[in-house]
C-alpha cells in the first residue's frame, strides 16, 4: 500500500504476467479488509512481472520489472458481494465435513493452503504422484486394499479440526 493524499492505494502483488479474474476477487477482499479498519483505498491495483522487461544489468529497476493494472472500477462492483460471501463461507465452516481424502482437489485448479498439513504423512512414492491418473482412477487405488501402505495406503485423511 502507498499513500495518494487522504486515501492509501492497494497493490494486490501476483507472480504472474497477466491479471486474472481471481486477482481481482483478491484485489476486492483486500480492499474490503483495509477499509473494514477505517482506511480509505483510492486505487486499487494487481501487480504483475512485466515480461517485457529486459533485465539491463546492475541493480534491478523495479518499476520497470513490475506493471500495475488498475482494477479499481472491478474491485468496487465486486465489493458489494463480499459480506455475503463471507457469510456463505462462515456457513460452510460450521456445517459438515468435506470428504476425508486427498485428492486431485488439492492441487486443482490451485495449490490448497492446508496442502502441507494434510500431506505430511506421506508415503515416498505416493500413488498420487502418478502421471496422467484420473480422479476416477486415483480413487480406486486409494481404496484398493492390494496397494501396499508405502504407495499410498491406508490414505483416509480425517481433518483434527472437523469433529462434525
Ligand atoms: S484440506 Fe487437505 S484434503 Fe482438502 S483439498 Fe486441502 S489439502 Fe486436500
């Protein structure tokens, strides 16, 4: 965040080249989080790396390596959905579990936060490290009792914190 007079911009930082729709939904929340403390956000923007960029030797010339686009316009219309979002979410904290498995669902369409947590069991050469597996097929090796344990089995994955 840097200041412009009376009101703080937002820079949501991504390393990415382009701005994607789910930067601007994080650009939104972060946004809703400033302003919930009393701040006011004049712009807010998605940080990406500028693949034009040339690196010209010497020290690294961050405005150049890095370009902001403005995504102040989307944040604010997406901004009005966030308290029911939020309540959506809260919702599905305090309801019942999820399934008790690992999965695809873990690293797809993005790395789950909880990812280190839940794999830390792990065995060496896990099943779920096989190449061009589908969902289907993974499944049926995680619950094929002839898999030996060092592959991937038992693989239940019950969550401490979900007593539902
Ligand atoms: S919470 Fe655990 S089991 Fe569920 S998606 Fe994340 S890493 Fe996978």
């Amino acid at each position: 965040m840097f200041r412009d007079g009376d009101a703080w911009n937002l820079v949501e930082l991504k390393s990415a080249t382009k701005a994607k729709p789910e930067h601007v939904t994080d650009a939104a929340i972060q946004t809703y989080v400033v302003e919930g403390t009393g701040l006011t956000v004049g712009k807010a923007f998605v940080g990406r790396l500028d693949k034009t960029y040339v690196y010209p030797g010497g020290d690294y010339d961050l405005d150049a390596l890095f370009a902001l686009d403005d995504v102040t316009d989307a944040v604010r219309d997406y901004l009005p959905a966030i308290p029911a979002k939020i309540a959506d979410r809260k919702g599905m904290l305090g309801g019942p579990c999820p399934p008790d498995r690992i999965g695809k669902q873990c690293t797809s369409p993005s790395a789950c936060g909880f990812f280190g947590h839940c794999h830390e069991f792990m065995p060496a050469f896990p099943v779920t490290e096989l190449p061009y597996l589908s969902e289907k097929g993974l499944t049926a090796l995680l619950d094929d009792e002839r898999v030996p344990a060092q592959f991937g089995r038992p693989f239940r994955f019950i969550p401490a914190t979900c007593s539902a």
